[in-house]
C-alpha cells in the first residue's frame, strides 16, 4: 500500500507537470504515442529499401562526431541544439524518422523532443552508431565543406540549403562523384577540388545546376555531366541572374546542352573544356552583355550559338572546332567576336545573322562553310568585318559603300554591300555560305570565278546592273545563283553551273537576262518564285543537261521550249554545252557542241581555226559543232570546213545558219570519235587540190602518145614540174593546219 501511494502520487506528479508546460508553450502538442525503438538491421533496411522516399537519417552527436564518420545524408542537429533548431525539420512530421547517436543515450532524449513536437513516425536507433559500424553497414565522411562555418555536408544540395550557409560563403567540394540536380539560389562560390575528379552527374535527368534569380555565384573546377535530354535540360542552366562565374570546368556528355543562359546579364564563362554535348555548348537566349572567353568547344553539335534579343555580348579567344554543325552562331545584333578559332566544324564555321556585329582576328579553318551571312532584311547584313578575319589563310573583304574598285586577288570571302563599279574577277573562292555576296550593290562586273562548295555560290540581293560571266560555279549546297529581293537588270551570260542543289534561283527577281550558261548535273536546274526573266538572247538560250527533245533541223537549238514555269521558259534551249574562245584578235569564237572541245586555235596568218573534238560519253556516235565565227576573223563569204585531212564525211553542214552582220553561224555534223576539224575561208579546199592533181596526171597520160614523136622527155617534165608544185601546196597546207 505504501508503494501503490508512492506510485499514484509520482503519476500525479507528472501529470501535472506536464499540464502546466503545456499550458505555457503553446507550440507543443504531447503526442500520446511514443517513438519506437529499432535494431540496427531494421533501420538498414528502411534507409535502403526504398519504400520511405522521405525518410530522415538524423545524427544529434557532436559536429567532430559526426565529422568522424555518419549514416550516408544524415541530418546533423546535436541534440543540444534540437529544440532550437527544430524548424529545420519542418514538414517531415508525418515522416519516417530515424535517430541515432554514438551508443544509444542522447537519440533517446532526441526522441522524446520530437515526439514532444508531435513527429509522428519517431524511431530510436538502439546502439547508435557504434551497433551500426559493429553490424558491417557503412559510415560516411562529410565530403563537402562551407569553409565559411566549418559545417560539412554529404551533398552539394545540403549544404546550399543549410541555414547557416548565407550569402557570401564558400561551398568546397571534395574529390568525387556526386549524383545530383543542384539548385544554386543563394550567392555562393562552389568550387571544386579537382575538376577532373570532382564530379556532378545529373543521373541523364533535368538541370545538372539550375541558377535561378541569383547573383554573385560562381562555379568552378567540377565535371559537370548527364544532364537530361529535354529541351530545358543543361548542364549548366542561368535563368534570370546576374554577375554569375563558371570558370575552369569540365562540362560535357550532356544530353542536351553544356551550358545556357537565359534572361542572364553580365555574366562570365571563361577557360571551361565544354565537349561531347548532344546539343550545343553554350547556348545565349536574351542575355546581354555576357563574356565567353578562352573556351574550348569540341564535339557537340554546334560550338557558340547567341540567339535572338542577344547584344552586346563579347566572344572571344575560344576554340570551337570539330563540333557536327556550327562552331559560332551570333543571330542578333552589337555582339563582339575577337580572336576565335574556328576549325573543321560540320557545317558553319562563323554565321551572322543580325546587324552591328564587330569580328576581328578570327581565324576559320577547314569548315564545311567558314563564313555565313545569312539575312531577310538588307539591314541586318551590315556589320564590321575587316581583313584581320581569315578565311583558310586568306582575308575577307566585306566591303561597305565601296566604289570604283577591285576585289584583291587573295580574297577568302567577299561581301559587297552598298558598292557601285567593282569588279570581282579571277578568284577561287570555295566553302563559305556565299562565294560572293552582292547586297544593294550596282554596276559592277563578276566575272571569270571559280565558286566551288559553297552554300551559295554567287548570292544577289537587292542589286542591279550586273553582269555575271565566265564564272565557274559548282557543288553548292542549296543555289549555284541567288537572285533576291528585288535584283534586276542583271546579265548573267556564259557561266558553268552545275551539281548543284540548285542551279539557279530567282526569287521575287526579274527583268534579268539569263543566256549561253550550262547549267549541267544540278538536282534542280532552276527554281523561279515571282520572277520573270529572259532565258535567251533571241535565237539561243542557255544549255540545259536535262533537256532531251529533238533537233529536226540541224541548228543545235531544241525543237521545243525548256519550260521553267507558267511565266518563264527557255525558247532557244541549246542541244550542246556552249563554250567561248579567245582569239590573238581579242575577238572570241563561240562553240556549241556536244562533244567536247579539247582545245580551239586560231591561226592569223592564214585565217583559219582548228578545233580539236572527242566523245562526250563512251557510247557516243555522233556530233556537232554550231560555230559563231567573227568577220574580223576570216572571210566568211565562201567557208570550207575540214575534217581529219577530208577523211571523215562531214554531215548536215550549213555554212550561213545566221549573220548578223559582225558573225556568221555555221552548223555541221559527224560521226564521233576523236576529231580535227579545220575552218577554211578559201573556195578551193584542201580536198579540193588532191582531186586537181589527179585530174591532171590521167589528162597528161592521155596525151603522152600524141605527143611522143615530138619529144616525150619535155611532157614528162612538165607532168614533173606540176606534181612538185602541188606536193609543195599540199606540204604548206599541213604545216598551216
């Protein structure tokens, strides 16, 4: 009986203290259930089967016992400071929570607090750590560090989110890999030990670092890696923030991209290894006043791209080089490129596409198209571009308002925009977006160039009264020739266009005269859109490989119009590649045939041309020559065509198919194979003198008997005497042909 009073009274005891701190601390709630105790295997087992997503792992030891070594992403509070800190546990008090400590006495006091503060799922971990590491389950060592509060993490996220860590501190982060999706929105340096060992792996899922609304955060000396393979995914993401540092990383196998800013002012990305990203390695969208320096960009898909509402940016010193497309894309307007290195990309090596953009001492090398200047609006064509820029060695000329000039022979790219009376002659250029670009630029002359695997190859916008000539223009892209925005009264004549996307272009272009070019092999020979053009010169028109119809009259023009569309059609569409020759009298003979022409030769002396012929093709058996011959060349009233000495018969020969006062056009044809063909202006030919001399030796046998008694040694010397003469004729002849 004494001890049941004893006992009533202690319960009373109790109970009344507990009534009475109830009563003054409102924020505590005594929960009727207690924590629950648990061995060290049962608490294994709900850390790591999965089955508690929420669960909390918390450590109430000392700091430099918990430093020592801790259950893997334990929450560090000692459980003198619990109460104190409780708010840190804010929202987990309906989940799992297991406690520990060294042996097993402080965790039960700690469990007690939390069921005092009504956490509902509390379980003391019997034995502590010391049962834990007795068992043979692992202990951690804190890995990352705020050299700010001495305080150590086992994430990067913990200890961005820690509330001692503030604005101002620094997060280091020991060598290793960290499987995480860090959220930067403090201002912090995170800086790790090593950026080759130092890992952050995204685990192929959303933002590896997302900077969001922050300032003043830099990021430096990580690997940073598998990022998720969405749109919105990066390596790097900087959303909104200002004043940001990524510095001397490594960021790379990305899903997506490397790095992105977005909204993002003021920031600096410096001597970062950016390589092997799925997308792009860094990627600007309406951010300003950026500085991408001393990068190396390798391996993704394009290098730089700076995007749209993007100005005032500075890119400079950086290596973009073996990447699937672009090295560096600047698509709006002021940015700065300085000292760039740009090599071997997949598809451009430089592209502009925005007005005021200054490039200096950059250096393309080696890509599919080194320069690129792309426009819908003659305004955004005009940027700063001087000769310091090479282009495989060779400067480029991106001439503004220039007049009465002539393009350099060591020309790597020329851009011709508010020019007048330049002339663009005798140059190679190849692999750019455009061999030669002409913008609202008049009057002037290309001619005789060698445009070869470029996206363009000779790009006209908004410009007129040009003649484009002579040029050979092959393997582009897309267009052999652009005409746009409005260009008109252009002569393009006697170009060789072909295997190119396609050949020609006229887009929203007319009134141009387009005659005696080839246009050979090109997947699409003409494109017109709202254009209408002449595709002749009146009597002959241009040569088209795919045209097939026949040629009933034997002029070399096609019987039938080459149809291009409802407003434009080639009605004088050549039966052969038109080619034209430079004579010693500045006056050139112009060649259509089917065969091909080895070589023309014009001897002055005796006013005669040779053509040299062979098979167009192996199956080939026959061909023709339509020759337009100057009158300052030969007389052209009675003309002899020879070939191979007269042994091969010439076929369809009309000698006055058309003059026009200044030329005569002639036509034969012949059975093919490998031909020397001579143009005579004599009415006794070359045939014609064989036939001479052997009419007169049967005339003079026929009179030898006649003759004999008067003395027949003074006939044989005359039938002697005439046959010299004409071997002598014949002698000459051949050394003349």
């Amino acid at each position: 009986m004494r001890y049941e009073g004893k006992f009533l009274f202690a319960i009373s005891l109790i109970g009344f203290l507990l009534s009475m701190r109830a009563a003054t601390d409102d924020l505590r709630v005594i929960y009727a259930s207690p924590y629950e105790n648990i061995d060290v295997d049962t608490a294994f087992d709900m850390i790591t089967n999965g089955t508690f997503p929420d669960l909390v792992v918390l450590d109430v030891r000392t700091k430099s016992k918990y430093d020592s070594g801790h259950n893997y992403a334990a929450v560090w509070i000692p459980v003198a400071e619990l109460e104190e800190r409780i708010g840190e546990l804010a929202g987990h008090e309906n989940d799992e929570i297991i406690v520990y400590c060294a042996s097993g006495g402080r965790s039960v006091t700690a469990s007690g607090i939390l069921d005092s503060y009504n956490f509902t799922k509390v379980y003391n971990m019997l034995g502590g750590i010391s049962a834990w590491q007795n068992a043979g389950y692992p202990v951690w060592i804190a890995t990352v560090h705020n050299v700010n509060t001495t305080f150590n993490y086992d994430t990067i996220q913990a200890a961005i989110d820690a509330p001692k860590t503030l604005d101002g501190h620094t997060i280091f982060v020991e060598e290793g890999t960290y499987y995480e999706n860090v959220v930067v929105d403090k201002s912090l340096t995170l800086a790790g030990e090593n950026k080759s060992s130092t890992t952050v792996d995204g685990d192929n899922y959303g933002n590896v670092f997302h900077l969001f609304q922050v300032e003043n955060v830099s990021i430096s000396s990580f690997t940073i890696r598998n990022c998720g393979s969405t749109v919105v995914d990066n390596g790097i993401l900087v959303s909104y923030s200002s004043n940001v540092t990524i510095f001397n990383n490594i960021i790379t196998e990305n899903n997506w991209n490397g790095i992105q800013l977005i909204s993002s002012n003021n920031n600096n990305i410096s001597h970062n290894s950016i390589t092997d990203n799925y997308h792009r390695g860094i990627d600007l969208t309406a951010s300003s006043y950026n500085t991408l320096s001393k990068n190396n960009l390798t391996n993704n898909a394009d290098g730089i791209v700076v995007k749209f509402l993007c100005n005032n940016n500075t890119v400079s010193g950086n290596n973009a080089s073996n990447n699937v497309d672009i090295g560096i894309a600047i698509s709006f307007g002021n940015n700065t490129l300085l000292d760039n290195i740009v090599s071997s990309n997949g598809g451009f090596g430089v592209g502009l596409h925005g007005p005021g953009n200054l490039l200096r001492n950059n250096l393309m090398m080696n890509n599919t198209y080194s320069l690129w200047l792309y426009f819908e609006d003659l305004e955004d064509a005009f940027n700063d571009v001087d000769i310091s820029n090479l282009v495989d060695g060779r400067p480029v000329y991106y001439w503004i308002d220039k007049h009465d000039d002539e393009v350099p022979p060591d020309a790597g790219y020329v851009a011709l925009l508010n020019c007048s009376n330049i002339v663009v002659d005798n140059l190679s250029l190849e692999k750019n977006g455009q061999g030669i670009l002409l913008a609202n630029t008049n009057n002037s002359l290309i001619t005789c160039n060698r445009l070869s695997e470029n996206r363009h190859g000779i790009h006209l916008a908004l410009s007129h009264n040009k003649t484009v000539s002579n040029n050979m223009i092959e393997n582009s892209e897309d267009y052999g020739i652009l005409l746009y925005l409005e260009s008109s009264g252009n002569t393009i004549i006697t170009n060789t266009i072909s295997n190119n996307g396609i050949g020609i272009n006229p887009n929203r272009s007319g009134n141009n005269t387009i005659f005696h070019n080839n246009f050979e092999n090109n997947i699409q020979q003409v494109y017109s859109y709202a254009s209408t053009n002449a595709w002749n010169n009146g009597f002959e028109g241009n040569y088209w490989s795919h045209y097939s119809d026949a040629d009933s009259d034997y002029d070399g023009i096609g019987d039938s119009p080459r149809i291009i569309d409802g407003d434009n059609r080639d009605t004088h569409p050549l039966m052969g590649i038109f080619s034209s020759f430079n004579t010693s009298m500045e006056k050139a003979v112009d060649v259509i045939s089917n065969s091909t022409i080895e070589d023309l030769e014009y001897f002055q002396e005796k006013n005669t041309i040779k053509i040299f012929v062979s098979n167009m093709t192996s199956d080939q058996t026959s061909g023709f020559c339509r020759v337009a011959i100057p009158h300052a060349l030969m007389n052209v009233t009675n003309i002899e065509v020879i070939i191979d000495s007269g042994t091969t018969p010439l076929l369809y020969h009309n000698y006055r198919l058309h003059d026009n006062g200044t030329h005569r056009w002639i036509y034969f044809a012949y059975p093919h194979s490998t031909r020397k063909i001579i143009i005579v202006p004599e009415s006794l030919s070359i045939l014609v003198l064989p036939i001479f001399i052997t009419s007169t030796l049967v005339a003079s046998l026929l009179c030898k008997k006649k003759v004999h008694n008067k003395g027949k040694g003074g006939n044989f010397l005359q039938l002697f005497t005439i046959i010299l003469i004409s071997l002598a004729y014949l002698s000459q002849r051949n050394e003349d042909h």
